[in-house]
C-alpha cells in the first residue's frame, strides 16, 4: 500500500472522516442549537458515486481507514450500500461509524452484513431525564437498544463515547465505567472541545482528562495500556484488564504530533483538522463537465487535490493559541 499522504510534519495520513449528512436526530447542547435549521442545500451533497470516486482515490494513495459520521450517519438513506461499496474498492478500508445509535435496531445487523467491523455510540448519560434534557429528545432507551443490537451482529466490542460537562453530567464518570464494564462496553472519555454552536465553551469550566481520570481511580485502578500510536484515545487497564477505558484529551494534552486523520464534509469539502480554517473543494472537481469526460483527468486532479490539503496541514489545531478562532462550521456540518 502506498503512503502518499505525508504533510511538511512527516505525518503519514491513513484515516479519513467521512461525513455523510449534517442531518441528526438529536441535538445535543453542545454540538448543535435545539433550533437548528441551516441545513446543507441537498443538490451540494455528494452523492454516493460522487463519494466512491473520492474514496476510490484517497485508499489508494494510503487511506486506510474510514469512519463514516455526520450529523447522525445512519440517516442516510443508502447508508447500507454506502459501506458495501467502500467495501468494493480496490483497495478496501476498513470501515467505522460514528453514531448515536438511535437506528442500529434496524441497521446493525445490515450494516454488519455489508462489511462493517466497528461502531461507536455516543453516550453521555445513563440518566433518561439528563439525556433529554441534553439532546431534546426522549430517546434513551433507543440508544441502549441501538448498543445492544450492535452487540447481537458482532459489532463488538462497541466503543461508547461520552463528553462530560461541569454540572450537568460530570458525577457520572464511575457510573458510566460501571455500566461499560457490565455490558461489555469500551468505553472512552471525550474532552469537550470549543465546536459548541454558542460559543459558551469555557476553559475554565471544562471537565479536563486529568479530572476523569481523578474520579475513576477513586473506585478503579487504572494501568496504562503501551503502544498508542496515532489514535487519539489515552488507554488504561482497568484493575488490571482485560477491560480498557480510554479519555481522549484533545485539548487538554493534544496529539497532533500523531494525527493521521483528513475530514471529508457531506458537501465534499476537504479539511486537514477539525479546527481548520480552510476547506478544499472537491466537489467542483467532481462535476466539472471536462474532467467528468476524462476520468483519468478526474483522477489526477482529486490527488492533486488531496496532496495539497495534506501539505497545508499545521502542526497543531491551535486550541491552546491566544488567536484561536473556532470553526465557522458546526460540528455537524463538519463531521465529528
Ligand atoms: C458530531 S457526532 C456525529 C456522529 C453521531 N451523530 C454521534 O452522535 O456519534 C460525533 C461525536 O462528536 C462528539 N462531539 C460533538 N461536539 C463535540 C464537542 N464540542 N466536543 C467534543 N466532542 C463533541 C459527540 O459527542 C460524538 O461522540
């Protein structure tokens, strides 16, 4: 497999984010406004074939890995035939999803069927009252339904994904490490980080990596686990293994000296980082008349293309910088 994707730093690049609709079911405070309207126009959205032609380019010039996410990503309507045909490529991904997994019920299963190895939900409460207040929907039950049919089509180990918030649910940390290690879950704390639509995001309110781990090792002891490599997760053993916990510090102790990770936008937007500035359009290329006649011509500028973010990719996302200038995008719009 080639390595194509190197930027200035050296980082290889081998995982991109693939969102597949700004869409969600839910609106969790800290991602999108309750009264979220601005959707993406449908005609700008790639359409699958549009996405294959990316996606075909990006594995073989080294990606991979893709984890497909949104929005909500099961809310695509093809999401199914999406992940058979990623599994199609010549040079085949592996395939992830990042979900809330309010429609795993009916998905797991087919999504398992056509290739999918590995989920992600996102959790953040065991509480049903917290959970609607946090998302505005009563749908708790959907989620743990949505796990649980994961589990049952092999999908496992499923990775929970939790943010804590000061207040709302950061007396939850052991709690939820309990339920995991009850469940089978694997579980991984998520430093919240400033993409909230309102920009009340504070440093000085946020629950840090090193106060959840404080927390958990009042009831567990926590070992790390070696070999990290470039995934984002800090890993510990809890008492002693087999289960694992992980918390992703993203701002707090962040790990771009390691990112091997590229964003594709529902509405085919290239980014380096969550927190880039600067978007590359793919999309025009894609439905440039001359080079859609010239599939060798189309080819060749996507790589081109794809290289060019590579190569403008900073050091850092630049959190921690005093001109830190959040994305103008929600995160939904961009793919978390
Ligand atoms: C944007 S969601 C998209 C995929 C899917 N709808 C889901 O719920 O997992 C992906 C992940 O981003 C996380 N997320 C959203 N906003 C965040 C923020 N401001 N800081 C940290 N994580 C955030 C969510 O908790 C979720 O785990």
């Amino acid at each position: 497999m080639s390595a194509d994707l190197v930027d200035t730093f050296g980082r290889v690049h081998r995982d991109m984010r693939v969102s597949l609709t700004d869409k969600c079911n839910l609106r969790c405070t800290y991602c999108m406004p309750s009264d979220f309207a601005d959707w993406l126009p449908g005609p700008s959205l790639l359409s699958t074939d549009e996405l294959m032609q990316v996606l075909d380019v990006a594995t073989s010039l080294g990606i991979d890995g893709v984890r497909l996410t949104g929005g909500e990503p099961l809310l695509r309507a093809d999401v199914v035939d999406v992940v058979r045909r990623i599994t199609e490529l010549e040079h085949a991904p592996e395939i992830s999803v990042t979900t809330n997994g309010l429609r795993l019920t009916t998905l797991a299963q087919p999504l398992a069927d056509a290739g999918l190895k590995r989920v992600n939900v996102s959790l953040d409460t065991l509480d049903r009252d917290r959970f609607k207040a946090m998302t505005f929907r009563d749908r708790f039950d959907d989620v743990i339904a949505g796990i649980k049919a994961a589990q049952a089509a092999g999908l496992a180990p499923v990775k929970v994904n939790t943010v804590l918030m000061k207040g709302v649910n950061d007396d939850e940390a052991p709690a939820l490490l309990r339920r995991a290690l009850d469940e089978g879950w694997r579980l991984r704390f998520i430093e919240q980080m400033p993409l909230d639509p309102s920009g009340v995001w504070l440093r000085s309110t946020m629950i840090t990596a090193d106060d959840i781990y404080a927390w958990l090792t009042e009831h567990y002891t926590l070992t790390p686990v070696p070999a990290r490599g470039s995934a984002p997760a800090e890993e510990f053993y809890v008492d002693g293994g087999p289960a694992t916990v992980g918390i992703i510090a993203s701002v707090t102790r962040p790990f771009c000296g390691a990112c091997d990770r590229l964003r594709l936008t529902a509405d085919g937007q290239l980014r380096n980082c969550l927190f880039a500035r600067d978007e590359l359009d793919l999309r025009t290329a894609l439905r440039d008349e001359a080079l859609a006649a010239d599939p060798r011509a189309l080819r060749t500028e996507l790589e081109r293309r794809l290289r060019l973010v590579v190569a403008d990719k900073l050091p850092g996302h630049g959190i921690n910088d005093a001109n830190f200038i959040q994305p103008s995008r929600p995160m939904s719009a961009i793919g978390g």
